[in-house]
C-alpha cells in the first residue's frame, strides 16, 4: 500500500474527524457526521494495520479514534468534578434536609443537659453520687476539667478527638436506622455536659466551664446534632416510606446519609483543630470563644447559602441517578 496516497486520499477526513471532537457544542447533524468519519476513520485504520503502515500514522488515527469514542459515548466525571459536587451541592443540600430532625436533636441535648445541670447543682448527695468524695469534685473542678485539654501534645490531641467524634458522628447516622440508638447516644453527651456544667457553676468555675467547651463546643456539638438528624432521618424513612417502598426509600436516604457522615468527617476535622490548638491556647477567653463562634458561622452559611438552593432544586444528596441504579417507577 502506498501510505502517502492513503493519506492524501483521506486527510480531510481526519481533519473534519479532529476538528468536530474538538467542538464543544454540536449540532444534530454533526453528532451524526461524527459518527460517520467515526467508522470511516476506523476502517482506514484497520487497512494501514492490514497492510503494516508506519507506526507514527497508526498511533495517530487510534489516538484521533479515543477521542472520537469518548465524545460519542461520554466520559464519567472526574473524581476532583464528583468532589466538587458533593462538596458544593449535595453534602450541604443534604444537611439542610435534615435540619428539622437536627434542630431537634439540639433541643433534647439543652434541655437533658439543662435539667442534669439543674439537679447537679447545690445538690451535694447527687455529687458524690455521680463525682465521689469531696476531694474527687475538687481536683475535678479545680485541675482535671481544665488539665484535660492540655494533658497531651496539641496535634496529638487533635487527632484523638478528631477520630473519636468522627466514629460517633458516623455511628450515629448508621444505626439511625434503629431510632433507639441516637436518642441514647444524645442522651449519654447530654447528661456527661449538663452534669459537669452544673458541678462547675455550682463550684464557681462556670467561667472555665465554658471558657473551655464553647471554643470547639460550638461546631463539634452542631455536627454532633446533624448526624442525629440524619440518623433519624433514616429511620423515618423506614417508618413513613411514602410512595416507594421501605427498601427503596432506605437505599435513597441512605446513601444521602453516608455522604452526610463523610461531610461531617471534614467538619469535625475543623472542630478537632480548634480543639487541639485553640481551646488549651493562652488566648484570653473572648479570643477563643470568637474562633469557635466563627466556625460555627461558617458552617451555617455554608449550608444555607449553598444547602437551601441546592434542595429547592431537587438535590438530596444522594449520589448520581446512573450510580444509584434502576428502581420501578412511583406515582408522588
């Protein structure tokens, strides 16, 4: 075969076959002109094979042909294109979901932690009940409350609390599904905050009670509360299917509530920080409560300003409709 006739002869072929993969936006009638020069092309291709062309043309038109394909077929999105997504649309749309079921998961921790303060407080046979002998509740409210922040290394520390409320967190949404296990473990935080608050108001040291806990409290207990409500979440939607059946509706909300988990990794990753470097810091009190109260700020706005209108639009959460399978359809 003579290559450069080949050539010569199917050259503008190939030029119209780059310049339409090239194109962005295609009309009907070029999508089917691509197809064309698509399977024209491939036929040249499987001739200079045949007939041992050189090797540059040959990985030429099989690189001009991946192009084609890809065109023609469809690429999955990137993996930095599906992160963005979560991280813009679907991780705050599915907080904002849940934020019915997260408001009242905060509202049970205050008022359960309010009522232990309550009872803790000028209640001396309740304290050496709960804290033990007189010397127990001073070395509490005098060196263990505060030292706990400072007893290990900042990063290290970081690190400890970053895992061990990152576990809960996902706990929390996993076994939502259960409706006993968040109300529990809402209930455990509640009563361990409540009952130190009114131990250390009542002792005078409500002032590094608080100096203490709000700094990182602000964010950790708010993402503490959105992984209650999306385990509760979960569980309604076993409860009150609605149109699909509780295997579909659980899958949907599901998978929307493990990427709410795997958002909420990130946040209490912030809330650690804080807690680690922030909280036993020498910063005077107002300094530090401020850096937790703008990280709470920010995780607000996050979830309003981007969660709102994504949810209005339809987003749940959950992954892409060709990920998450064919289900029969619904009427609702």
């Amino acid at each position: 075969m003579d290559v450069d006739a080949y050539r010569a002869v199917h050259e503008d072929e190939w030029q119209r076959l780059r310049r339409l993969v090239r194109t962005r936006h295609l009309s009907g009638a070029e999508v089917d002109e691509l197809v064309v020069l698509y399977q024209r092309t491939a036929t040249h291709l499987s001739s200079l094979r045949s007939a041992q062309s050189e090797p540059v043309l040959l990985d030429e038109l099989s690189t001009l042909l991946a192009r084609a394909r890809a065109r023609l077929t469809g690429g999955r999105p990137s993996t930095w294109s599906a992160v963005t997504r979560f991280a813009v649309r679907g991780f705050p749309a599915a907080v904002w979901r849940a934020g019915g079921w997260s408001l009242a998961a905060a509202a049970f921790t205050l008022a359960l932690a309010t009522l232990a303060g309550v009872w803790i407080a000028g209640n001396p046979a309740a304290q050496a009940s709960v804290f033990g002998s007189d010397a127990d509740v001073r070395r509490l409210v005098e060196q263990d409350f505060a030292n706990y922040y400072s007893e290990y290394a900042s990063a290290s520390f970081a690190g400890r609390v970053w895992t061990n409320n990152a576990w809960v967190a996902a706990t929390c949404v996993a076994l939502g599904v259960t409706g006993v296990f968040v109300v529990f473990a809402l209930a455990q935080n509640a009563l361990n905050v409540g009952l130190q608050a009114g131990l250390l108001i009542d002792n005078g040291r409500g002032e590094v009670f608080f100096g203490l806990i709000l700094p990182h409290g602000l964010l950790e207990l708010t993402a503490v509360f959105v992984a209650a409500g999306a385990g509760m979440k979960l569980f309604w939607a076993w409860v009150a299917p609605g149109p699909r059946s509780r295997a579909q509706s659980l899958a949907r909300e599901g998978r929307a509530m493990v990427g709410t988990a795997l958002g909420l990794v990130v946040v209490l990753f912030v809330s650690g920080l804080i807690e680690g470097f922030v909280t036993p810091s020498s910063l005077p009190t107002w300094a530090r409560v401020g850096i937790g109260a703008l990280a709470l700020l920010a995780f607000l706005a996050y979830v309003v300003l981007l969660g709102r209108p994504a949810a209005r639009a339809g987003e749940t959460g959950d992954v892409e409709a060709r990920a998450a399978g064919d289900v029969a359809p619904v009427r609702g």
